[in-house]
C-alpha cells in the first residue's frame, strides 16, 4: 500500500482510533479502515471494546476490492443510507491470503498507529461520561494513570530508538522453539508430516499428540501451550488439526523472523489475547518453564520471581507488562549477566591461531604427530617398553631351554610354548600386586621416581596386567591340557623311557592321573578362580550393566567383585604349592616361583596390615552428616591427629555397620587447613545403598529454620554407626601446584576431588593477602634503635608464594539439587576472591541450551535476580549457573588466548566418554599455539 508510512512492527497494545471508517456495536467492535490511495485495496481493522473501556487491537486483514464493494453494496441495501457501517468480511481460509494478510498486517499497523493517540482521547470521553459523582477523585486518578501512561510510553519510545539489528539477531538466537538441528532444511518439514501421518486419525492430529508431532516429547506442557497459542492466532477453537494446518503452525514456530517468535511468545503467556499480561500469567509460564527444564524449586518460587519480573518491567505500576517491554528484557538480559562470565580474547591470540593455520606438509604434520604422542606419553611408553621386554626375555630363555630337553622330541614346540608362558605368569603374577600397593606409590609419588614412572595410571596397568595373566593362562594350561599331556599318553613305550622316564616314573601315566596329580589339580584350581576373578572384575559385572535373573543378580556389583578379588589368596597359596611339584625340575634351587613371589607378596601383606593397623589407630567421630538431593551423603569426621594429606588425594572408608570387610575410596572434599574431614557419597551400587540406609535412620528430620534435609551431629539422641578410615592416597590431582593454571572439570559427584583444591587455594589466597597485608602495615617503634638489616627482615615478602594465578573450574549436573553439594564452598570463594584467582562454572544440563524459547524466561529471571539480589535462581549460589553443556573447543580457545606460554594442568574426573574429547583438545591446542595443555583423569 503506496501510502503507508515505512514497515514497522507490531506491537499488541496498541489502540487503534476510528477516524476513517469507524462502527460501533456490542463487545467486541469491529472497525474498518480503508486505504484512499487505491481503490483496489482495503484492509478490516478488529478492535475489542473491554470491560474496562479500553479498545485493544485484535487484527488487521487485507480485503480484495471485489469483496469489499460486493459486501458493501449488500450492507446498503439492508442498513439503508443513513448509516455508514464497515463490512463485516469472514476470515479467509485460504494459505496464500494469510501469508499475504501477514505481512499488510505491519504496514497497516503503521498507519493505525498514527491516530493511536485520538482513540485514547476517545477513551478518555467515554470513560469520564460514566462517572458522576466523585468526580475530583476520579480526576486524580486518572491523572495519575495519565502520568504513568506518559511515562510508558516515553519508555517505550526510547526502546524502540535503541532497537538495532545486532540487538534483534541477538534476540532471534535467544528465542528458538525448535533447536535449529532439527528446524532446518525441508527434511525436518517432511520429517514432521511423516510423523503425523503415523499419530493421524481420521486425517487429524489431536492436541495431545502435537508435542511428539514437532518433536517435544519431553516439554509436553510448554508444546501444549504453544499449540493453544497458535490456535488462538488462526482462530481455531478446535482440539485437532490438519496436515495442512499442522504446516502453518510450523512455518510459524521455525520463522526467522524475531519479530514473529516474540509475538508467539508472548501470545502463550497472553492467554485471553487482551495485549497485556498481567503478574499471574507471567508466574504461569515460569511454572511452564521451570517444569519443562525440570526445575522443582524454581517452580516453588514462580510467584517471587514473577514480581521481580513486574517490579523491573512495570515501574509505573499499571499492573501489567505489554509486548515491547518482554521484548526489551529479552534483547536486554545479557547487561544484567555481568557474573562470571566467560574469559575475554586477547591481542594474543591471534598471532597464537596463526601458528595453526600455517600450511604444513603431510610429512611434517605426521612427524608433529608423533612429536607430540612421544612426548605426552614417553613414561607409559617407557615403562610398557621394560615390561614387554622383560617379558619376552624370559619367554625366549625358557622356550630355548626346554627346546633342547630330550621331553621335546616326544611334546614338542607344546612344551617350550607352556614353559615360556609359566616364565611369564611368575613375573606378572609378582607385579600385579605393585600397582594396588596404594601406601607404596602415594610415597613414591613425592620421590624423584615420579619423574620417569607414571603412577597415575597405576590401576590402568594394574589391568594390563591381569589381561597379559589371561593370555599366559591360556597358553600354559592351553598347551599342557590340549598338546603336551595327549602327545606324553600316545607315545611309543620305548620313546617315554628314552625321553621322559626320568620325570614321569617308569610307569607311563594315564591323562586322569595327570589331572588327579598336584600340578594338574593346583593349576585346574587356580585356572578355575581366576576366570571368576576376571570376569567379575570386567565393567559390565562390575557396574552391574549385565541384568541376571535372582538369585544370580548377586554375581553383579561392586560387592562380587571385592569379593571375588579375595580370591587371590588361594591363587597364590596354590601357585607356590604348584611351583615346588614340577615334573622337569627336581632341584629346589631351580624352582623359583617363591623367588618372584616372595617380595612383591610380603610389601602386599605389609600394605594390608598397615591398613588394618592404622585404621585401628585412626580414632575418628562423626561430627555432621546431612543427606543432599540426588541420593548424596555428606559425612564431615574428626581429623586424627597425624593425618595429613594433599588436595585431591582419596581415603578408604569402611562402616562395619554395612560390612566388615569392605573399603571404598572416596575423595576428601575438605582442605588440608581444615580441623576436620569431609567426603560426599553417592549412591551407586548396594554399599552405598546400604550405607545411606544406615546413616537415614540416624538423622533426625529438620527443625524450625532450617533446609529441609535430613541431618545429625554429635548432639544427635540416635547413635551414628562407627567409621573407620585409612589414608590417605594419592592421585593425580594432588600435583596442581606445579601449573601455572588450572582446567578442573568434574561431572556430577566428579567434582568432588576439585572442591578441596578450590578451598585450600583460597586458604592460599587468604593467607597471602593476610601475609602481604602485614608487611604493609608493619611500622617499626620510635622508641627504640633498629638497624636497617632487621627492618629489612621484617617487611621483606614471604618465601612462600602461589604459583598458580588462575583456576577454572566447570562443574557439569544434570539435577538442580546437585549444587547443594557444595553451595557453601561456592558463595566462600566468590566472596573471599577478591582478586579474582578462581573462575567457577555452573553447567545444568537438564535444562534447555541458551536462546531456546524452553528456557528463555528462565534466562531472564536468572540475570534479574542476580543483579538485584546477587543470587543465582537455578543454583541458589552467587555462581552463575549456564544451561546445557559447555562448548569445550571455546573453552579451551579462551584460556589459552588469555594465558599465552602458561603451563595449564587440564584435572578430569567423571565419565570416560569426555575424558577423550578433553584429551583430544589438549592435542590440539598444543599443536597450535604456544599453550601447553596438559591431562589428567583420575583413576581409583
């Protein structure tokens, strides 16, 4: 329409005057406005007369000339001329007039608005004709309305100027219905259709279905209100729809139009489509919200946080929030987010990016390759490289000795092939008890060994082991059970008396008697309990992944395992009975079996009684216990004396109220400057099932005052189970000192070995700043002569100094109740920090990723809350807590750009599957840039 002022958006509260073609009856009213320049054009302007006076704007509709002078000319004859009335045309139902009506809609919203100001005047009269008496009250009033009208829409003006593209764009990501995976491209049409082809009846879709139609099967409620408030846009009062409307509703959802998604937005929440949305409908999409991102307690909260929502966007107090202002916070929200945000870029990093994007030949990226494998992984290399060595030395030497035995000419290469795999069942049956000699590597780890060993992988080689163990079994009871026992039986008289007499006996013997004998029943024995060993010991029986009807679910968990590891006692009693009954060597000097054994066995046996010893000595009482969501008990002991231990270190832990016999490694989460211990417990498996039972009935419910967890301390009446502990034992995030900056990743309870390390480096920080705080303040006394080398000494700066700057810690849950855990830790160190050393990150996964429609109120009411309040809605810390799960490649991109030539020590402790993206971004960013990453994943 030519004479239209230029496109401008919609805004719902708008009032539109009737200056042109204007008819008044009943509620609602109806008023046409035609365009003058053109006869061929008109347009149907819907106004709504409310109980309260007010006229809102309901739509606006192109009209084709042909229809407007047919209906027109029947108006005439029925009305007469005295009267001019607007038509009154149907809503089309055809696709392409809505599409076109669409965009009219804006352009004559730019006219309508225009004469906005003379139908306010008109409500102003119709208002004032019904109120009589009490008229200098009443004028009062609505001067005060006037004022808080004026002051609205200076606001509004104001936002409008300060409506940019970048700000719309940044608006449009911040307001997806549809994740943009799925809403591209016509496949995810096509994709929608074929799925209501399947949930169709009768060639309609029902509105329960609508959500697993478009692909929110988990965010029924808030599918089910978006599919309410596209009803109500397309008039449809039905609770079905077509194929072909179905397609419109998703045109509409999947709009890249910011202009579009804000109005659907807010037409969910605008349920009686009056253009205003009061304090009660804003608190009912909160509650959508908070259900759909499955936050409970945000849910409990939603009328508090509803007010707050009023308070910023409705300072006029007029009771209401119009389209403009939900607009203005949603493009607006990032200001108010100027907590814990994420690192900045520096000059830096790009000459750090450009080193990567130098082209390389192939040869020489293959050799950085390689470079970098041997440089990370040298120690592993180096110790596997001895073991395999030393392996297969003692494999060549047996195999060549019984090579040249006269039993080979009747056994042959069986022979040697069993007798070199024994060799090496002795070596591996000795080491295999090093690497769980946890006392022994927690020591050697502070040596100089530690330098060329890797400990931290002690229990990964721990595993190596026992499978190197299973390949010896299987050729040594492979070769004498299949090969060398049939070929000794089926032998010639005179080749046995020639060849083997000597050390079978002069009587020939059967295979039963071979078997019945002390090799063959010893070896059957131990071949037998460790195949029990072994397989209960592999993560599917384990981690009780293998489902196994009753009674045989026992053989799965973590209590078959420790269990069937006990077994070692028999294996190894037999194995040195099995070593000294040998058929080819009679010489008890040549039988060394013990001699392998012998050392290895007595530093196992020492380990186990210091453990038993210690945790005898170790006198400990349980001072707090409180049980967190998420099935989470945190136990805070005394600290016995002599107990001392390192951030990120792990203690057993045994309840002889579960078991007497079972210890289970937990992380300490309290620091070493603590006068106390503290772990946190999940529940798992069947022990800490069992435990969180027992420590249940001990607590006592909450009192007046307090959270509504379950608590106990030492003024508890009930008694609380004993505990034993021994420890502590080391792990790799106890060397974090030597980084220049920490990468701390925990996943779930994974954060727990990171919360101690947070809180000793904040002592750290404390005490520096108490140290240098000290030193500034130190004024020497008047009164009496000191010399400048004492003053000197008293005001120097400590020796002690940190040498971490920086510390980055991303915490990733999937249960809002999970940052109870550890909610006091956070508010200290944000608190305490004020040099800003340690960088915290909240990840809930459970809830929607930034810019999803799911959760963008939340988003709105998070950044409010905290900039009024200082207070994280979603974590209750002042942490901020992000939706989703980081992006892992930016995080790394940022802390090298801002930590050039720094040593960064990457600490994981959570699920395997991250540890190698982790792994493999640290590859990545030191082949590069200049950063050095380096990783490590705990291992208990």
């Amino acid at each position: 329409m030519k004479g239209f002022a230029t496109h401008e958006r919609r805004w719902a509260s708008d009032s539109v005057p009737g200056d042109k073609v204007l008819s008044a009856v009943s509620s609602p009213e109806s008023f046409a406005v035609a365009s003058t320049d053109g006869a061929e054009e008109f347009v149907e302007v819907t106004l709504d007369v409310q109980e309260d006076d007010t006229i809102v704007l309901r739509s606006i509709e192109q009209l084709p000339a042909a229809i407007f002078h047919l209906d027109q000319d029947a108006s005439s004859e029925s009305c007469g001329s005295g009267t001019s009335k607007s038509p009154s045309v149907r809503r089309s139902s055809s696709h392409k007039l809505r599409q076109f009506s669409h965009e009219l809609k804006a352009e004559a919203m730019a006219k309508a608005r225009q004469i906005s100001q003379e139908l306010r005047a008109e409500l102003k009269r119709f208002s004032w004709s019904h109120g009589h008496a009490g008229r200098a009250s009443a004028d009062g009033a609505t001067t005060a309305i006037d004022n808080a009208l004026a002051a609205r829409a200076a606001r509004k003006q104001r936002a409008q100027l300060d409506r940019t593209r970048s700000g719309a764009q940044k608006g449009l990501r911040g307001l997806r219905f549809i994740s943009t995976k799925t809403a591209n491209g016509v496949d995810a049409l096509n994709e929608v259709q074929s799925r209501f082809d399947s949930l169709a009846r009768d060639g309609y879709l029902c509105r329960s279905e609508f959500a697993q139609c478009i692909g929110m099967k988990d965010s029924k409620e808030f599918a089910l209100e978006l599919f309410d408030a596209l009803s109500r846009r397309q008039r449809l009062k039905a609770e079905k729809i077509s194929k072909e409307e179905l397609s419109e509703f998703w045109s509409q959802i999947t709009n890249q139009s910011f202009d579009s998604r804000l109005q659907i937005f807010f037409d969910m929440v605008d349920k009686n489509e009056d253009g205003r949305v009061t304090e009660e409908e804003v608190k009912e999409l909160i509650m959508l919200s908070a259900s759909a991102n499955k936050l409970s307690r945000l849910k409990e909260q939603a009328e508090e946080y509803a007010a707050l929502i009023m308070e910023e966007l409705d300072p006029e107090r007029l009771g209401y929030i119009e389209l403009w202002q939900l607009e203005t916070l949603l493009l607006q929200k990032d200001t108010y987010q100027n907590y814990s945000q994420a690192l900045s870029y520096t000059s830096q990093a790009l000459s750090q990016n450009l080193a990567g994007l130098r082209k390389r030949s192939s040869i020489r990226h293959l050799s950085n390759q390689v470079g970098y494998f041997l440089e990370e992984n040298w120690k592993r290399i180096y110790a596997l490289t001895l073991w395999f060595a030393a392996m297969a030395a003692l494999f060549i030497w047996k195999f060549i000795q019984y090579r040249r035995r006269s039993a080979f000419h009747v056994m042959g290469y069986c022979l040697p092939t069993a007798k070199g795999a024994a060799e090496t069942l002795k070596l591996n049956m000795a080491l295999v008890l090093l690497p769980v000699c946890r006392n022994t590597i927690t020591w050697l780890r502070s040596t100089r060994l530690s330098r060329i060993v890797p400990f931290d992988d002690n229990i990964n080689f721990h595993k190596t082991i026992a499978a190197a163990i299973v390949v010896g079994v299987i050729l040594h009871a492979g070769n004498h059970l299949s090969c060398d026992f049939p070929r000794l039986i089926s032998s010639s008289e005179p080749e046995y008396h020639e060849n083997l007499s000597d050390d079978f006996g002069e009587t020939k013997p059967s295979y039963g008697k071979l078997i019945q004998g002390v090799e063959g029943v010893t070896g059957i024995i131990m071949v037998v309990s460790m195949t029990v060993a072994f397989t209960l010991a592999t993560r599917w029986f384990r981690r009780s992944l293998v489902k196994l009807p009753r009674p045989l679910d026992r053989l799965t968990g973590f209590n078959a395992f420790w269990y069937s590891h006990h077994l070692f006692v028999v294996v190894y009693a037999l194995l040195i009975v099995h070593g000294q009954c040998l058929y080819f060597i009679h010489k008890w000097y040549h039988k060394t079996t013990w001699m392998y054994l012998s050392i290895p066995l007595l530093l196992y046996m020492g380990e186990r009684t210091l453990r038993f010893l210690r945790s005898g000595y170790y006198s400990v009482r349980l001072l707090k216990v409180a049980i967190y969501p998420g099935n989470v008990l945190a136990l805070q002991i005394s600290k016995p004396p002599g107990f001392r231990y390192k951030s990120g270190q792990y203690m057993f832990v045994q309840c002889p109220a579960v078991s007497p016999l079972e210890w289970h490694p937990f992380s300490i989460t309290s620091a070493p400057g603590d006068d106390y211990l503290s772990i946190h417990i999940r529940q798992l498996g069947d022990w800490t099932r069992e435990l969180k039972r027992v420590f249940s009935e001990a607590c006592e419910p909450p009192v007046a005052g307090k959270s509504g967890l379950l608590r106990a301390d030492e003024n508890t009446r009930k008694s609380l189970p004993k505990l034993l502990i021994d420890g502590p034992y080391g792990a790799p995030a106890q060397d974090y000192m030597k980084y220049d900056v920490l990468l701390l990743v925990g996943l779930g309870i994974g954060a727990t070995p990171f919360i101690s390390i947070l809180k000793d480096l904040l002592n750290n920080i404390v005490k520096i700043e108490e140290q240098e705080s000290a030193i500034s303040d130190y004024v020497p006394p008047t009164d009496v002569h000191i010399d400048l080398a004492t003053i000197l000494k008293a005001t120097q700066r400590p020796k002690w100094t940190l040498k971490t700057t920086n510390a980055y810690f991303y915490w990733v849950t999937r249960e809002q109740g999970s940052f109870d855990w550890f909610k006091g830790v956070m508010n200290e160190v944000a608190e305490l920090d004020q040099r800003g050393v340690i960088e915290m990150h909240n990840y809930l996964t459970s809830v929607y990723e930034d810019g999803d429609a799911r959760s963008a109120l939340i988003a709105m009411v998070q950044a409010l809350n905290h900039a009024k309040n200082g207070v994280d809605v979603v974590s209750g810390t002042r942490v901020r807590t992000h939706f989703a799960r980081p992006n892992w490649k930016k995080v790394f991109s940022r802390i090298s750009s801002k930590h050039t030539y720094a040593k960064i020590g990457v600490f994981y402790c959570g699920a395997p599957v991250l540890a190698q993206e982790l792994s493999k971004l640290c590859y990545e960013f030191n082949q590069r840039g200049v950063t050095k990453f380096e990783f490590h994943k705990e291992h208990f």
